[in-house]
C-alpha cells in the first residue's frame, strides 16, 4: 500500500520529499487509530487514502497562515521564457496538474491516472459520486485551457527529461493501480 501513498502525496503535494513526510504522517495516524477499522465496508486501502487526505488537507489549512520563500520559484520568475513554438512535453502536463485546485487535482489523478471508479474516487474524498464526477469534469477542462494558454511557469532544473516524466508517470498509475480498485 506504500507505494500508492506515496504516488497519491506526489500528486498532491508536488514534491517526493513532502510526500513521503506526508505519508509516514499518514501511517503514524492509520497505526494510531487501527482499532477503529472495520474491515468489510472499505477496504484499507481507501480508509489510508481517506487519512492521507485529511493529513494533506490540514498541513494546507496550517500553511494558509504563514508565508513561505520559494527560492526555485523567484529564480524562475527572473528567467526568460522558453520558446513558445515548443513541442508540449509531458514535464509540462505534469506541472500544469499541480496549478489545479487541490480537489480537482487528486479527483483527476485518482479516476484519470489511478483508474479508479468515480465510486472509489467519491469515497476517498469523502464527497457525492457525481460532485466527483464534476471534479474530473471541471479538472480537464481547466487542465486543458492551462496548457493552451502557455502561463505556465518555467520548468525548474530539477524536471526529468520528457521520457523520464513519461515513465514517471506510468510508474505512478501502476502503484495506484497495482492491487486493482479499492475494496477488491
């Protein structure tokens, strides 16, 4: 299940550091309250991504407080733009998802990548199956209309080659995908 975690805190914090923080807060949280599963209405799986989530969704609620210095972003600011007759790589797509909103984001990776149902996405997000359906519906369109606009920012040096991204991701959706949908 670790492998999920941690592609799941990748797509949503953007960052491998941050998302193994996030999952071994995650776990800390899951083993604390192991008493509390029930086994049979979910699977563990998704009551890990469900706490995942949560843990995610308050650190973002914390940082809305304080103000961080992003050293990589203000150099990329003061850097002239690439040539915009440049083919689209996927590096771009993969930055283009972390401009989503954090909703609509892990809706996308989750139906999109992960290959689950619109069910299972709805019940690790705690939300209504069609209110995840909009969410996927509203993240392609907005997903779409980041990469013609060309706002994007600049790629910072640490983004893989485009064939590496590609790689990247696929890796991703066989970790989400690699013991099938939630509650099989």
């Amino acid at each position: 299940m670790l492998p999920h975690l941690r592609a799941f805190g990748r797509s949503l914090t953007g960052n491998a550091d941050l998302a193994d923080d996030l999952v071994q807060e995650t776990m800390l949280k899951a083993w604390k309250a192991r008493a509390q599963y029930i086994p049979g209405p979910s699977s563990m799986k998704s009551w890990a991504f469900v706490i995942l989530r949560n843990c995610f969704l308050s650190q973002m609620r914390r940082k809305k407080f304080t103000a961080d210095y992003d050293e990589m972003a203000a150099e990329r600011m003061l850097v002239a733009p690439d040539d915009q007759d440049d083919s689209l790589h996927l590096a771009d797509v993969q930055r283009a998802l972390l401009m989503l909103p954090v909703d609509q984001r892990e809706a996308l990776v989750l139906i999109g990548a992960g290959g689950l149902s619109y069910e299972e996405g709805a019940e690790i997000c705690g939300c209504a199956v069609g209110t995840m359906k909009s969410r996927v519906s509203r993240a392609r369109t907005a997903l779409h209309a980041i990469l013609e606009s060309g706002t994007m920012p600049l790629r910072s040096g640490d983004v893989l080659p485009s064939s590496d991204v590609f790689r990247a991701i696929m890796d991703d959706v066989d970790h989400l995908t690699a013991n099938g949908p939630a509650g099989d």
